[in-house]
C-alpha cells in the first residue's frame, strides 16, 4: 500500500454542483475552482491540465452513440480572499506571485455550452504541483461537492478530478 501524505494540497470547491442540474447562464459566464492548503503552481493551470467536454449524440450507422468533445476555454488563475471561500474576493495574481488557490474558466465560445446537456470538467492532478512541488491531490471520491469540510483526494500525490453537471430543463 502507497502511504497517504495528508499534507498535499486538494481542491476544497467548486461552482457548480457536481452531479446535478445547473443553470446554463452562469456555467456559461464561467466556472472555478477552489485548492486549499499554498495553492497550486500557476504555470501549470493550461489546456493540458484542465479540460472540459460536452457531450454530442451522433449517428454512425444504425447505431447512436454519446461523445465527448472538448471545447475550447480560457483558464485564469486567481487568488481568493478567503481560502476555500468561492463567494470571496477574487483577484489577479501579480506577476511575481508563483501560486494561485484558484482558477477560472471561461468558455472561448460559450454558445458551445449546451442549453441542454451534459458537461464535465477534468482536472489532472499529476500534471499540477503544489507549493512543496508535490502533484495535486485531485481524485474525487464520495462524498462529493458540496458536503461541508469536503476536499478532494486520496492521500496520494496526482489522480484525476472528474466532476459532471447537466444544463437545462429539471427532469
């Protein structure tokens, strides 16, 4: 068995609600993302570490089958005011500031954000360090978002936040 290093830095918050029905206006204004303890290293919150799908039903043949595709986003990172508080100030980092506790996306083209559907949001812990130069402990396990105390992880460095909301009429 791996050890579990409790001192890793995890995702404590985010936007919207994992699994559920959310309003498409403000998904489509933009979503963040909240990381407690030092925050995480700016330079590695890029297209490669933080992806959104959408999914699209298509024909191919008989058969209709679901896909994912990626759509193009901008990530911002930020500061809070408040740790692991989305409802706090939110600011730019300086230049010479090396590690953010949070991030925003916004859509480059948000018309491509359903009215009706199913995003999901990846984050890749292995490819985003901490301030002690560790991989973001990201793995989302239950409980789920947004039990109160809830952080993201399994004590172990890296893994994969993958979190999914649907846009649309409430079924």
């Amino acid at each position: 068995a791996v050890p579990q290093d409790l001192e890793l830095t995890h995702i404590c918050a985010i936007s919207w609600t994992h699994g559920e029905q959310n309003s498409v206006g403000p998904i489509r204004e933009g979503v963040r993302i909240a990381f407690d303890k030092k925050g995480v290293n700016k330079n590695d919150l890029t297209n490669a570490s933080v992806k959104v799908l959408v999914s699209h039903k298509q024909q191919i043949g008989e058969e209709s089958v679901t896909c994912w595709c990626e759509i193009p986003i901008e990530i911002a990172p930020k500061l809070l005011e408040t740790s692991c508080d989305l409802s706090s100030k939110l600011s730019d980092p300086k230049p010479s500031i090396p590690f953010v506790n949070a991030l925003q996306i916004t859509f480059s083209r948000p018309i491509l954000v359903p009215q009706e559907g199913t995003i999901r949001i990846i984050v890749n812990g292995d490819f985003i360090r901490d301030a002690k130069g560790k991989g973001l402990d990201a793995d989302h396990l239950p409980p789920w978002f947004p039990t109160d105390d809830y952080r993201s992880g399994d004590g172990i460095a890296g893994g994969t936040f993958e979190s999914w909301l649907r846009t649309g009429r409430r079924r």
